[in-house]
C-alpha cells in the first residue's frame, strides 16, 4: 500500500505488514529499506554488487507462507491490509524425455484376436517401468499396419516422457472396432473389443497388476451402432415397376356420346 499522509511525513516508504521488497525505488536507486538492510548486515554496496554478478541474493527472499503468516497475525489490529497474497503460478517447464537403455528387458506376446494375429513386445527401463511398445499385425494390410505402428510409437513417445500408463488404460480400453473377438494365446486377457483393447488389457495386467477390468462384451458384427439387425436400412430399395407407354395405353378406352 502507498504511504498515507502521516506515513510520509515520518519518511515511510510503503505500507503493510510485510518488506516491500523490491529494492530498487521508483528512480532506480536502493531504497531506503534496502539500505537499511545492508547496513544491518554490515553489506557494503560493493560486496552486494559483487554477490549480484556471481548470481547470489545479498536480500532475503521473503516466501508467500511468511506473508500469510503475518497477514494472520496482523489482520485482527488493523483497520486498513493489503489483500491476502496468493501463491503464483509458475509455467510448468517441457518435461524431459528419458531415454531406454540400448539393451533393455521386456517380453514379446503372441496372441489372436477374433482370429487376427497380432505381436505386443514391450520395451523396459531398468527399474521395470514400461518404456516403449510395438504391436506388429504381419496379415493385416499395409494402411492398417502403418496406423499401428505409429500409433505404437506415440504411446512410446508419451511414456518416456512420463505419462503415466494407467491413462493410456482408461482411454484405450473398451474402444470398439474390428477385429474383435475371443483371444487366443493369453491366457490373461479372454475377449478383447478391439485390437487397442487387447493391447492394453495385456499391459494393465502386466505392468499395473490390474485384474479387475471388466470382462468385454463382444457384439454382433452385423449391428448398427446400439440398434438389432432388423432397424438397419435395406438395400436396394424397393422401388415400384415402371410400366411402358405401350402398357399404359393399353389401359385406354375410346367411347362416344
């Protein structure tokens, strides 16, 4: 808060319950604060200078928990306080990727779903977190296969970058597309929705110890979206027969009054 006029007739500088501190005033010298605080300290403005380039603090650093301790103490004595300070928010910095060893553990599964091949190796760091899957389909055509695997490389990407697994299990899980189906090959998994929902039934029982997904429910493959067989369109359409001209003039009669 600025001074009022009693304040500054006293010499006061600013108004609170706290140090203002920025050091510098309004003209870009130290303020009178900060001078005072050198000199308690026996800091001269050279040596505050010198601690400055090296990349030090020679002014305490006042946190956002002393000022809400004192604004608690002070706030039941005084008639005039500054707003209760909220803590900053800081911009959260890139998360870092954290490279798999070049040798690394992990296991290779081979299993079928609803009768469609399919290959999940996994890629391990040392302390047994996963770091990287691949999901290879060797009889599946080349646009599938190709979605696959950059599909693969994504989730990689985000798990070394640390997003945690138990996400990629709530999203992908219960996605429904074909291949579907009973699985054959794991014993862990017994029906899969989808390919994506094998791969990562597969990897919460592996890697989270997550048995209590429940079972999927495997559709017919000839419904359309929540409704039965009978509700979807039929075509071709059922269109009337055009009769030709020679048919239709037949059915004219000539009469005379």
């Amino acid at each position: 808060l600025p001074p009022g006029p009693a304040d500054a007739l006293l010499g006061v500088e600013t108004g609170g319950i706290a140090p203002c501190f920025s050091p510098i005033d309004a003209d870009g010298r130290l303020s009178r604060a900060a001078r005072a605080w050198l000199a308690a300290k026996d800091i001269s403005p050279d040596a505050a200078l010198t601690t400055v380039l090296a990349g030090g603090n020679p002014f305490p650093a006042w946190t956002n928990s002393a000022h809400q301790a004192m604004h608690k103490a002070f706030a039941a004595y005084l008639h005039q306080i500054p707003d209760f300070p909220v803590e900053r928010g800081w911009p959260r910095l890139a998360p870092v990727r954290q490279e798999l060893p070049p040798r690394r553990a992990g296991y290779t599964q081979k299993a079928a779903v609803g009768g469609h091949k399919v290959f999940l190796r996994t890629g391990e760091y040392k302390n047994g977190r996963l770091g990287e899957i691949f999901v290879g389909l060797h009889k599946e055509g080349a646009a599938f296969r190709g979605l696959m695997d950059n599909f693969a490389v994504a989730v990689s990407l985000g798990l070394q970058h640390g997003v945690p697994l138990e996400a990629y299990v709530e999203a992908f899980t219960f996605t429904r597309f074909a291949p579907a189906g009973m699985v054959e090959g794991d014993p862990g998994v017994r029906k899969a929705t989808s390919l994506l929902d094998y791969v990562f039934r597969n990897l919460a029982a592996n890697y989270l110890g997550r048995h209590d997904i429940a079972e999927a429910e495997i559709e017919e493959s000839d419904t359309v979206g929540n409704g039965a067989r009978d509700r979807a369109p039929l075509l071709p359409m059922d269109l009337p027969a055009k009769a030709s001209p020679r048919v239709r003039r037949s059915g004219f009669r000539v009469v005379s009054s």
